[in-house]
C-alpha cells in the first residue's frame, strides 16, 4: 500500500465514522454521586427547619438516581418526591410552574392527567449551563414553597459541580 492509498483509506475510513456518529445522539445525565448528595442535602435543608421530607433526584429521562425519605416523612412523601422530580426533568421546568401555567391557561391544565406528572412545588431542574441533565423533587413539607427552599438549597450547595 503506497502513502496515497493510506491517506485516502484513513479519509474514507474518517468520512464513514463522521456519518454513523452524526446518528448517535450525545446526552448528559446527572452521575449517582451528585445525585445522592443533593437528596440528602435537600432532606437536610428541610430537616434543620423541622419538616421532614423525603427528596428524589432523576436523571434526564426520570430514572431515579437517588431516593432519601427522612425519619418521620409520611409515606407518601417519596410518591410526591418522585413525581415532582419527574415532573421537572420531563418538562424542563419547575414542577410549580407547570402549576401555575394550568392555572393561567385551561387548555394547559389538561397535563395534570399525563400519569406520574405532578404539577405542585417541589420539583426544580438540574441544569448544566442550560442542558438539563435530571431534576430534584422534594415532598412533605406543608407548604410548597417550604419543598422549593430545601431543593434550592441543595443544588445550590452543589453548583460547583454543576459547572
């Protein structure tokens, strides 16, 4: 084989690799390390304001990466955990403003009929730049917003490791 043949092999050899990698689709999710300590940073957040809570991290898809329910968190606070983190990583939103585009628009509110999908606050997007790579729910507080703070709190003790 002369040089020119090798050249034009690894050229059409480098041409055929750039077509099969234009069909694979590149994705970033949130690693289970990260996911972890941001569902035990969100149960404390809300643990050191007396409300027990549990928090689930998703990545991208909603798979869940990292469960943590709080001693005294009801049942049905990994439910609401999970549905809100779900929520937020499908619709790449926060789960409270789905909420509030329902309320502000009636053909909207019809999403809240897609099962596991849970339109109330508590449910905030893991984002790296702006690709987001999985979503933190957080259940059980008694008001919404109480379910934001703790989730806010921990991804912004995080944010670090988000860059």
């Amino acid at each position: 084989m002369t040089i020119k043949q090798a050249m034009l092999a690894v050229t059409v050899l480098s041409s055929a690799l750039g077509v099969q990698a234009a069909d694979v689709n590149k994705q970033h999710n949130i690693g289970s390390a990260l996911a972890h300590d941001i569902a035990q940073a969100a149960v404390a957040a809300c643990t050191a304001k007396k409300f027990n809570v549990s928090a689930t991290v998703v990545d991208r898809a909603g798979i869940v990466q990292a469960t943590l329910r709080a001693d005294n968190a009801g049942a049905h606070t990994l439910d609401s955990a999970f549905r809100k983190a779900y929520t937020s990583a499908s619709m790449k939103i926060p789960s409270a403003v789905l909420m509030e585009n329902g309320q502000k628009y009636p053909a909207a509110a019809n999403v809240k009929d897609i099962a596991i999908v849970l339109a109330l606050p508590g449910g905030l997007p893991i984002k790296v730049g702006d690709e987001v790579i999985g979503a933190v729910g957080v259940g059980g507080a008694p008001q919404g917003v109480i379910d934001v703070e703790c989730a806010q709190a921990a991804l912004d003790q995080f944010a670090a490791r988000l860059k």
